[in-house]
C-alpha cells in the first residue's frame, strides 16, 4: 500500500528531526557554518572592492564593477558549502535506523513505505533549509554591494533550496541501497561530485569527439595583401577547412552541473558594463554560446587593423558583413534543474521500494530488524 | 482497505479472534532455508510458547508474522489477516517485539510512545492516555520524561513491550521478551501476558527460559530446523513418571547401589566435573513426588552419601531436550 497521509509524514519528520535536533551538536553547525559564510563574504568584499578602488573606478561605477563579482562568490560559496553538508544529512537515514535497530518497528507500524521516505526526506531537507537560511544575511550584504537586483536574493534562494533537496533525495536513495552508512555517504558525495566536478571534465573531454573538420566562411584578409603598403586591406570571403566544435551536441553536460543552473536561473545583473566582473552572467554566457554552436561565418577582419588619420583620430572601418552570431537566448537551467529533479525523483523512489514490506529478497548482509 | 483510528484502538476482547495459523510455511536465504515447513496454530486467548535451539527460524517465523517477510510458500493468517496481501489490516491488529532493537536515544519514553501512537493513526488524545497507561504498566512511569539513553536493558526492553502494546494490539508476537530483566519484571511480563491472554489476545513467545515459559504458556510449539516437530512425549507420560536428578558424594557408591536394585539409570552429564572429585549425579525415572521420598529413604538406608534429589527439568525443558536436533 503506498498512500501517503500529511499525518504520516509529519510522524516521521518530527521524530527524524527530534533526534537529529537532540543528539547531534546541531546549534554548533549552524555557528559553524555562519561564521564561515560571514568570513567569506568579508574576505571576498575586501578583495573584490580593493580591486575595483584599484582600477579607479569612481564610486557610481565601483558598485556596478563589485558589486556582482561579491553576490557571484557568496551564492557559490552557500551552494558550495551545501553540497558539502546536505550529504551528511540524509545519507545515513535509512541504513543508518536499520543498523540501530529502529527501523523495522517504525515499518509495521500503520506507516507506509512512502510516508516514511518522504518524511525523513523532509526532515532532511529542514535540515540543509536552516542552513540556508542562516546564509541569507550574507546574500542581503552581498546585494548592498549593488549591480544586483534585488530578486536574485529569491531566486538563488529558490534554485538552492531545490538543488540541496535533489541532493538530500540523491543521498536517501543511497542509504537505502546501500548496508553499511559509510558506503551510502561515500556514494552520495561521489554523486554530488559526478554533478559538479565530473559535468565539466567529460564536457572539456568530449571536445575532441565533437569537433569536426568543416568549411567555414571566413571574412578576412586577402592573400595577395601587401602588408608594407600601409593601406587598409580591402577584405573579402574566403571559404576555409577547420576544426568547428559542436558543442551544441554536449551543452547538456554543463547543463545538469548545480552551480551552472545556480548562475542560469539568476537574473542578469543590472548594468550593461557588467559584462566579464559578474561571475554568475559569464557562466550564463559560455553555457549558452556552448549550447549555440559554432557559427556558419567568422570574421577575421573587422578590428585587426586600425587606419589612424593625420591628427591621430581612427577612421572608421567598413561596416563588415558577417552577421555577429546571436547567442542561444532561451534557458539552460530548466533542462539541468529537470535532471537533477529526475536524479532526486529516483532516490526517492529507489528509497520507497526498500521501505516497502513485505521483503521478498534482503539487501546482502543486512538483517530485517 | 482503509484502517482507520477507530478500528485499531478499541480491540474486541475478541475470543472470536482467529489468532494465528501457519500452513505449510516456507521461506529459504539463498541456500540457507530457514524455515522449512511450519505449522502452528496459536488460540486467541492463549499464551503459546515458541521453543527452539538457535538458528531454528523462530527469529524468521515472527517476522513472517509480523509482515516483514513474504513467505515463499505457505499460507498465513494473524488475527484472520493474511500479512502479505492484506498487510495493514494485520499490522494494525499486530504487536511484535523483536529481539533486538532500538531506541531513538534522545526522546524520552514517553515521546517514543506518543510517537508510535501516532504511527498507527491513534487519536491524539487517546494516545497520551493509552501512553501514560502503559508506562504505568510497565513501571516506567519515574522515566516517562527523561530520554531513552538513561534507560538501562531491561528498562528499554520494558519500553519495549509497552511500544508493541500501544495501539492494544489482538495479536502478540514477542521474541525473547524476558532477556534482560530482572525477576521482578520477569515475574510482572508473566502477569501481564497471563492478563492479555485473559482478554482475548493470542500471545506468541519465544524465548530460552524453558522454565519461565512452563508458568505461562498453555501451548508450545516446537521448531526446529525451520520445522515444527511433536516432540517425543515418552519423557512425560501419563502415570506421573519423570526424570529426577540424584548427587552424591561419591557417584561409584551411587552408581554401584543404583545398579544393585536394578534401577534404569543414565549418567548426567549436564553436571559432570561439578562438586568435589569424586562426586556425581545421575537421572532417573521416577513415579511422582512418594517415589522420589521411598527412593531418597532407600538410599540413605544404603549408605549412599546423598546431597541432592530434584526434578530434572520442566514439562518444556524435557521435551525440548529430546528433540533430536543439535544446535547449529
């Protein structure tokens, strides 16, 4: 039977809670972890601010140039952190009452399979929420830096609460997959890395197998230009063979990583200088363009040679004819957000099938109670 | 099917209730078949002793029982529920007790209780009664506040039983109830499931105190090998003969004169090496308590240099002991 009761599950979140609220150094973590966003925020402030007052800028500009860099550290830095903890928080939760002898009791109970897993799936993600909710004075300070609207607080809010609950689901599924609790936490932070170390590693690797050979339109030089006449060269189409990598055939790999949907999702900062110094806009940029493609036409052209006139003003160039390739604009992060929610729907539901009783096959090397 | 509160809290004094009946129970770990051909039937408003050596499959049994593990053959009813396909229904009609279990160490007795209460969809306020009426009962009352990790075994075990009580279960499965309390509480578990019985709950045992379960149970079920065996009743039969444990200072004096009036004796080697060298004892067959007086006279008139006479065992410890299994 696998109904599901608001009653059921808030029994077995409570207790979960409880327990964890009672018999782990909880206060401390939490301590812990403030003062850790706390000095992070500080230090990146510092940095981030002594380089713009380095570069001169004055004070309206000086926020526009720090103040995006400062939020783009701070949000990593959180879903950095939580990556790192909410692991530890559901990892343990199923094998982890089945070794102490409490799970079988709960199981005959009136309690169904599915109230359980989602009741300690829910005590979990409570967990890894107090943590992000004692981050949220940082991003407030982050956001004084300015160049950030205000609602990228919320959404980045939203996306990490998301990404620690697929996590916590991910971790869930592991233990009760897995017999012993250490095996289920190395098998969850394996996951969690796979998402964010491995994505980019197989995406940089899988360049050579998505490049190919091709004809490309060039806009440039012509061969027969005398580069010692000092006159502009008359530019022209020249059709060239070259390595084009079609990473709009990879682009899903950058896709499924947290910290890339995590920069996707968030709003574009607000000025138009912002360009390179918001961290959070560059990812979304190169994801992208990844997602793109190569483009048909290259020019090789326009800006390489500056004509100056007598009083040493530049001349303006010819207007070139290639069509400046507009990047992908539609969103990455729904498609990565998907993935991760489908990786979490399959811990969850891995976890409920093992909770289900009666058990026609035991895990390997685990006794029912 | 839908349980609802009202069917789980007021359990009818049922003597109607089915109890529990196994047929032809099969259940195999790999190569290792743990139960293999079970047939039991435990009456409502009976305490049933489950007897076996370790490793017989009672542990399995009662889990077949209390719903955790589909049978590979057989057919099960507790409380007239088939655990498997109508699992609830017989979940919400089953206390068990495993042998070994856990506490959540850092609620108090009382939360661990609320908290199974509400696990089986209790009324809230019938679960703090139905709480606090049971840690009486089990005399946790002084502990009901403080968190599980002060309890000592026995206290845990207590909390135990009043855990699988909670929801007043029509069926009682206990697995080594009496491991780790002390005689007082030995003595109240025995009253309490002499008590359930009286109201109608079938009480399945198991455990090794043999003597204890001869006060309380009315049947018992013998298992071994994953099977149930009748065992030989030839040690209990109907004129009142059973075996006597007789020790003497010198077990060759004892032994000499046993011979010398013909007696049936064997050697016991339950206590052999006890007492001072040279010393001994021997089982015999005895009719009733005045064979046992004139064969205690006889020997001290022989010069026998007596230090003992008593009965070998309990109804249960005797035929435990002729079952003709080992250990494994």
């Amino acid at each position: 039977m696998s109904r599901m009761t608001w009653h059921g599950v808030r029994t077995v979140a409570l207790l979960e809670l409880r327990q964890r609220v009672r018999s782990t150094r909880w206060v401390v973590a939490l301590v812990v972890w403030f003062l850790v966003v706390g000095a992070i925020t500080a230090l990146t402030w510092a940095a981030i601010g002594g380089l713009g007052a380095g570069l001169g800028a004055t004070s309206g500009d000086d926020r526009v140039l720090t103040g995006p860099p400062i939020f783009g550290a701070v949000v990593f830095f959180v879903l950095f952190l939580g990556l790192l903890v909410s692991p530890t928080l559901s990892a343990t939760s199923v094998n982890g009452d089945r070794n102490a002898g409490t799970l079988a009791t709960l199981q005959v109970t009136l309690l169904s399979p599915v109230e359980i897993a989602v009741g300690k799936l829910l005590a979990a993600w409570v967990a890894a929420l107090a943590f992000l909710a004692v981050s949220v004075p940082f991003l407030v300070i982050a956001l004084a830096a300015g160049g950030v609207p205000v609602v990228s607080v919320v959404v980045c809010l939203v996306v990490l609460a998301l990404l620690l609950a697929v996590i916590c689901a991910i971790g869930l599924g592991f233990s009760a997959l897995s017999p012993r609790t250490s095996g289920s936490a190395v098998l969850t932070f394996l996951a969690v890395a796979g998402l964010t170390v491995l994505t980019p590693i197989v995406f940089a690797l899988s360049l050579p197998s998505v490049t190919t050979q091709e004809e490309v339109r060039v806009w440039t030089v012509p061969a027969t230009y005398d580069w010692e006449s000092g006159e502009p060269p008359e530019c022209e189409w020249q059709t060239q063979t070259m390595g084009v990598s079609h990473t709009e055939r990879t682009w899903w790999l950058l896709a499924a990583n947290p910290f890339v949907i995590l920069a996707d999702a968030a709003p574009q900062a607000r000025a138009e200088t912002a360009g390179v110094s918001d961290p959070l806009g560059a990812i979304r940029t190169a994801v992208r363009s990844a997602r793109t493609g190569p483009a048909a036409e290259q020019d090789w052209c326009t800006g390489t040679f500056v004509s100056l006139t007598a009083d040493g003003t530049a001349i303006d160039e010819p207007q070139s004819p290639v069509e400046v390739p507009e990047p992908d604009r539609s969103l990455v992060w729904p498609y990565g957000l998907a993935v991760n929610v489908l990786l979490g729907a399959i811990g969850l539901t891995v976890a409920i099938r093992r909770l289900s009783i009666p058990q026609r096959r035991l895990p390997r090397g685990t006794r029912v109670a | 099917m839908s349980t609802t509160a009202d069917d789980v809290s007021h359990a009818p004094a049922a003597s109607t209730s089915p109890g529990i009946r196994v047929t032809g129970l099969h259940r195999s770990f790999g190569a290792v078949r743990a139960l293999d051909g079970v047939d039991l039937t435990a009456r409502a408003g009976a305490v049933t002793a489950l007897v076996g050596p370790n490793g017989s499959g009672k542990t399995a049994l009662l889990l077949v029982l209390a719903g955790l593990l589909v049978p590979d053959e057989g057919e099960v009813r507790v409380a007239g529920h088939d655990p498997v396909t109508d699992g609830p229904a017989a979940r919400a009609r089953t206390g068990w007790m495993p042998d070994a279990f856990g506490t959540w160490d850092s609620l108090t007795a009382r939360e661990v209780l609320l908290t199974f209460a509400a696990a089986y969809r209790l009324p809230r306020a019938t679960a703090v009664e139905r709480a606090a009426e049971l840690l009486e009962t089990v005399h946790l009352t002084e502990y009901a506040d403080r968190p599980a990790s002060v309890l000592s075994r026995g206290q845990k075990q207590r909390l135990g039983l009043a855990r699988a009580l909670v929801h007043d279960p029509d069926v009682l499965l206990l697995d080594e109830p009496a491991s780790g309390l002390d005689p007082r509480s030995r003595v109240d578990l025995r009253v309490l499931l002499r008590d359930l019985a009286s109201r109608g709950t079938t009480v399945l045992v198991s455990s090794h105190v043999l003597a204890e379960l001869d006060e309380m149970a009315d049947d018992a079920v013998f298992l071994s090998r994953g099977r149930t065996v009748v065992p030989e009743r030839s040690a209990a039969t109907g004129d009142g003969t059973r075996e006597w444990r007789l020790r003497a200072l010198s077990l060759e004096t004892l032994t000499t004169w046993l011979t010398s009036v013909g007696a049936r004796w064997r050697p016991d080697d339950l206590t052999a090496g006890d007492g001072p060298p040279g010393s001994g004892g021997v089982l015999l067959p005895v009719v009733g308590e005045e064979g046992a007086a004139r064969l205690l006279a006889d020997a001290v008139a022989a010069g026998v240099p007596m230090t003992g006479l008593a009965p070998a065992a309990g109804a249960l410890e005797r035929a435990y002991l002729t079952l003709e299994e080992e250990r494994r």
